[in-house]
C-alpha cells in the first residue's frame, strides 16, 4: 500500500507525533473556483489552518501517487489546468494510479486518501448529495456512500441548493451518517445560514465535536460524521436570489443535457456567472471559516 501513497515529510510526521492535522481537497481547487481565485484561496485556507495551530494537507493524485500534503506549486499547476485536471472520486483512483495521471480529489476520494495516511478529519466548502430530480435521474454523488463507510470526517457548511437537501438528508440518515450543526439547530445551505431543515445534533464547541468523533472511533462505529458549519452573516447571501439562480442553473443544465460528474461543475460555474462572482466570496469565506473549526477540533481531538 505505501508504494501508492506520497505523503509530505511535515504531514508524516505530525500524524506520527499525534499532532492536529486538517485534510483538504483539490477538486474544488480545479473545478470549483475559477483560477486564480482558486489558488489564492487553497493556499490561504493552508495558512488559516496553521495559524489556528493545525498542519494542513491538501490532497490529489500527483502523477498516479496518491499525494497528501502536495506543495504550494502543485496546487498551483492544478488550479492552472482546471478543467483539464481528471475530477477523481473513489472509481477512478485506481485507473489514474495505474496511468500515473494526475487527479483532483472529490470529497469521496479525499476521504480515501486521508483515511489511508491516517488522518480523521477533513475540511471543505460542500459536499455532494442527492440532486434534484435523482427520482429518475438516479444522481446521487459518491460522497454519501463514502460518508457511511470511512472513517473522515467532513467539516463543510451544508450542501448548496443545487442538490435535494431533503433526499440527502434521508440518505445519510439511512446510512446512518450523524450530521451535526455547529452551534444551529439548522441545517445550512451553503450560501446560506438555513435551508428550512434540521440537522440530527446541536454542538456548540470543539470539545463537544471531538468527544463524539472520539466516541465514533472507539466505538469502531464505521463512516463519518457530517458537521456543518453555516457561513457567517455577512458573508451570507438573500436565499430568494440565490434559489432563483440556482433554479435558472438546474434549467440551463437540463436544456443542455449536462450529467454525470460534469453536472455539479457545471453548475458552480452558471452559479459564479449569473452572480458576477458575489458567491465566489460568500464560497472561499464558508471554506474559512471551515477551516479554522476544522483547526480547533483537530486540536482538541489530538488532546483526548
Ligand atoms: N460542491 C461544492 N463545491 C465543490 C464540490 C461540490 O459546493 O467543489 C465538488 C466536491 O469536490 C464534491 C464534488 O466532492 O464536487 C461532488 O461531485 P458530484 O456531485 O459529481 O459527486
Ligand atoms: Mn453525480
């Protein structure tokens, strides 16, 4: 297994020494933000984690070695290809290892990655879900299955309306995927601080957070928890704009028969566009923010 993995000598040796470490994905570098925001903002979010006393470790497949802790010019070249980077979930890990190719990261495959090195938790801006119109679609992201069976967990702030938060929330109650609100009893929708949905738990501190995550572990209780972190107010946008463009971006997509992995880019980017980019601010703040909790409950968790 260790010829695949090329983990960062600081990232080793933290995760030897029990040290707070915050897994980060590269697909939202390459497919979720236009360049070179996107790089600005990747390396900003390494920089938030360490000042809130973390080591960060940015996740991709770099020449078919699953990379964890990748340089600041690898994140680089990433957000220049964008588009032309493969978007990699869990079914296409082997095929880019095989190839030696280059993969940005889904949160499914981040979690993969991060599990194999040995890290529990993961921080991002959204996860993928069930979509709107999965009933006969049958679109449902390989995130959910990842969530109820390995053992990361995802510090996100909700799941954008792009998705049935509903059918996702149904989902991951199934399999049995506690989502958790940081200080709500709401489940936020990403752009927002309340989506009309209640998450499973209320935790208002860090502390709180680890000693379930702990709990999990000991218990061998196999998957993830979900915390959802709402994006702070004033970064937080009017749900009646954001639902109509999200509805204009869903139509846009049908129209064009837009599916498959290319639909969630797709449309993050209709979204980016129909805003003139004021939910690319309100994305790379969420993403923040998730990263300093993402900091302070890998601090408290390496202390229990
Ligand atoms: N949602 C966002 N931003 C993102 C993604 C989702 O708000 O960048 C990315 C993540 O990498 C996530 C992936 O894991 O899209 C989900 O893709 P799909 O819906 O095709 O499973
Ligand atoms: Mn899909």
């Amino acid at each position: 297994m260790k010829k695949y993995l090329a983990i960062s000598n600081e990232v080793k040796m933290a995760i030897e020494k029990n040290k707070p470490v915050v897994a980060l994905e590269s697909t939202i570098i390459s497919h979720g933000m236009p360049y070179p925001k996107n790089v600005e903002t990747a390396l900003k979010v390494e920089e938030i984690i360490r000042k809130n006393g973390a080591i960060p470790a940015t996740i991709a497949i770099i020449k078919g070695k699953l990379s964890v802790g990748i340089t600041p010019e690898q994140i680089d070249y990433l957000g220049k290809k964008g588009l032309d980077v493969i978007k990699s979930s869990r079914r296409d890990i082997p095929i880019l290892v095989a190839r030696g190719e280059d993969g940005a990261t889904t949160v499914a495959a981040t979690m993969i990655i991060a599990n194999l090195a040995g890290i529990k938790l993961f921080a991002t801006g959204g996860v993928g879900g069930v979509h709107r119109g999965a009933e006969t679609t049958m679109d449902i992201s390989a995130d959910l299955e990842e969530l109820s069976s390995t053992n990361v967990s995802v510090i996100c702030a909700g799941a954008k309306s792009i998705l049935d938060l509903g059918l996702t929330l149904e989902y991951l109650e199934t399999k049995g995927v506690p989502v958790i609100g940081y200080r709500t009893e709401n489940l936020p929708a990403f752009y927002t601080r309340e989506s009309g949905f209640k998450v499973n738990y209320r935790l208002d501190s860090p502390l709180e957070i680890a000693k379930a995550l702990k709990a999990k572990e000991e218990l061998k209780l196999k998957g993830a928890m979900l915390i959802t972190n709402p994006i702070p107010e004033e970064y937080s946008m009017d749900r009646n704009e954001i639902d109509k463009v999200i509805r204009n971006a869903i139509e846009e997509a049908n129209n064009l028969g837009v599916k498959g992995k290319d639909l969630t880019p797709f449309l993050l980017d209709k979204i980016q566009k129909i805003t003139e980019g004021r939910s690319l601010e309100a994305n790379i703040q969420l993403v923040y923010n998730n990263a300093r909790l993402g900091a302070e409950i890998a601090k408290e968790l390496s202390n229990l």
